[in-house]
C-alpha cells in the first residue's frame, strides 16, 4: 500500500485509519487520497477486521485539499491526467466507504472542512470531540463541494439546511453538528478515541454477515420503494438465518451467555 501521510494500525478486530500531515490540519494530498482509499480496501478486504475508525492526527481531522498546492497547481497551469477528470481517486474512496462491509465509524478530532467534512459525512456513524468544528467551505474558495457531500448532507440536515451550509461555507460548532444529526455523540477531547474504538469493538464481537447485510439495506433503502426494502430483507434474512451465527446466537440466548460470533 501507498501509505505515505496515512497510519494503519489494527488492534485485534479493528483497524484505525489515520491521516496525518498534523501541521497542515491534515489537509489532503494527491498520495493521501491514494492511500486513504487502499487502506479501505486494506481493512474491507481481510477476514480479521471487523470495523474501521477514521481519525485526524493532531488537531484536526481534516482541513480539506491543500489550498496552497492548489494554488502551485494554478500557477504552473498543472493539469490533471483524464482519470482523475472521470473517476477521481476521491469518488473511489468514497465508495469504498460506503460499499465497505464493516462500520466505519468517524472520530472527527478537529476541524473538519471542506473535503474533511465530507469523508466524515461518507463514513456510517461519527462521534465528535467537543472541540471539532464542521465547514462546507468550498464556497469561500469558489468550489463545487465534491467527496459525496451534496448527496450525504441534504439526507442527514434536509434540503434547507444543507443549502445555507453550503451556500454560506461557514464553519459550525461541535453542539450545532450535534443538534443537526451529523454527528451522533460527542465527547471530551482526551476520551474521544476511546468512545470510538469501545463502539468499534461492540460492532465488532456481533455477527459480520448480519452487520455485513444491515448495512447494505439501510443504505438501499435510501433509494428504495418499501416494496424493494421489504424483499431485500427477505432476502437478507433467508442467508442470515441460515447462517452458523444465527444458530449460536438463538443457542446463546437460550443458554443465557454471551454468543461467540464468527462469520459462518
């Protein structure tokens, strides 16, 4: 993998995804989205990961693009190659969140802007510090927001408000983020990453096809009729009931112990 400003660590079942370039607020580099993206795949891909946490290094968990290369770009008139016009390294990266099939949960440390608040909007659940602050700030420097964010916030703020955050660019406080449904707890500073790995390694001791399914009909259901929703769940429900895990887990409860969960 090209890892270069991006730290993989995995802790028994769970992996944490770090970006880290901490003295730019981990504002985001060509290698960076590369590698945010193959450590995804990484996680999704072996059998012994169960759930994902991203997080910032530093002070922040993400300022967005880097403004000043940006800029350097500009002024050398640096184009980018016709891949990255169709099917940027960003847009893949936000699948591979989304199409991923364990929870990736967001520990949103700091400053999330622009394009950092939009890879915490495209993970499953984020838990905030206190101190974290949310931005559509694309407006402010004449964008177009990207990484999925015109399709995640209107879903979790409605339309209204995800026009005045976008329209406007302006930064919002943890609370505000709170009370608007982006994030779904918050926590002091010093317990952020805890909180985050406590409800990594929750999701991780349950059942992964069920989890695995779940997630995948939550999201479908979306863009769902409820005539589509409900026959998925059939569907979900035919493979889990019929699986090693869901024997264990009706055997559990009736033996009164905690289900030991494996996949099968």
């Amino acid at each position: 993998m090209n890892l270069e400003h991006i730290i993989y660590e995995q802790n028994e079942a769970v992996v944490t995804i770090t970006l880290n370039r901490p003295e730019t607020l981990n504002a985001l580099t060509p290698a960076m989205r590369e590698g945010l993206y193959e450590a995804i795949m990484q996680a999704d891909g072996d059998n012994s990961v169960r759930a994902i946490v991203i997080t910032g290094a530093g002070r922040g968990f993400c300022s967005g693009g880097d403004v000043k290369a940006m800029n350097a770009a500009n002024q050398n008139k640096q184009k980018n190659p016709v891949e990255e016009k169709i099917a940027p390294i960003r847009d893949r990266a936000v699948l591979a969140m989304r199409d991923a099939t364990k929870p990736v949960i967001a520990a949103v440390n700091g400053a999330a802007a622009g394009a950092g608040m939009n890879i915490a909007l495209a993970c499953d659940i984020r838990i905030a510090s206190t101190g974290a602050k949310f931005g559509q700030t694309f407006s402010r420097r004449g964008l177009h927001p990207d990484w999925g964010g015109t399709y995640f916030l209107p879903r979790l703020v409605g339309m209204a408000k995800a026009c005045e955050l976008i329209w406007s660019g302006k930064m919002i406080e943890a609370e505000e983020a709170l009370e608007l449904g982006i994030v779904s707890y918050l926590s002091k500073p010093e317990e952020l990453m805890k909180t985050a790995i406590e409800m990594a390694n929750g999701f991780a001791e349950g059942p992964p096809i069920a989890i695995r399914l779940a997630k995948r009909a939550l999201y479908k259901s979306m863009d769902s009729s409820l005539r589509e929703a409900l026959e998925y769940e059939t569907y979900a429900q035919t493979i889990c009931s019929g699986s090693q895990d869901a024997k264990e887990g009706i055997a559990a409860f009736v033996e009164k112990r905690a289900p030991q969960f494996t996949g099968d």
